[in-house]
C-alpha cells in the first residue's frame, strides 16, 4: 500500500491529535493530513498494522507542517530527493508520526 488512503474494511485508522500540513509552495496550497496508525489484516491476510496517513478536508489549522515547491515534495515522498528539499515548523511530535509513515520502502 502506497501513503495514505482510506484503509480497507476491517482495518482501523487510530488517529492521534493535531494534523500536518503539507504546504506546497509554489502553487500556494496546503493539504491537510491525518496521522495515525492502521490496526488489522487485509482480506489476504497481511498484517496493516503501522503507521499511515489519511488526506482530510477537515479545515483546522495544522500543528505540523512540512513545506516545499510540488516538484520538491513529490520528489522528497519518491525518495529522490534527500531532506535538504523540505522545510519543517510546529510540533515535532506530528513530523514523527508522519516520518514513521513515509520512511518505509514503498510496497
């Protein structure tokens, strides 16, 4: 499973609070995302469970927020570009949680 998405039934989002803003620099957007962990199975059996993000439309202000141009961001999460091209402020308790999920090889 890639970043992110509603999980699957039978698996759980546990959120945690606070959301991470992913602001985009160059195009003056900001998505809003949810972190939490998934608990549970797929249908065939693997286990979900760990950490995972979920894009909301829920507006609030983020806790944490991760900036950078599209390119540089999108580059960043393919683990093509190093840290050097992403800018972080606000709690570092959310910038944790949102590493845990994009640190992983993607599946």
């Amino acid at each position: 499973m890639m970043y992110g998405g509603e999980p699957p039934a039978g698996v759980v989002f546990e959120r945690r609070p606070g959301l991470v803003g992913v602001r985009l620099t160059d195009v003056d957007r900001t998505l809003r995302v949810a972190v939490g962990r998934l608990v549970g199975r797929a249908e065939d059996g693997r286990d979900l469970t760990g950490a995972h993000l979920l894009l909301t439309e829920e507006y609030a202000e983020p806790t944490t927020v991760v900036a950078g141009t599209a390119a540089d961001v999108d580059r960043w999460l393919w683990k093509r570009a190093g840290d050097d091209v992403v800018a972080w402020s606000g709690d570092p308790t959310g910038r944790e949680a949102f590493l845990a999920a994009v640190r992983p090889p993607i599946d």
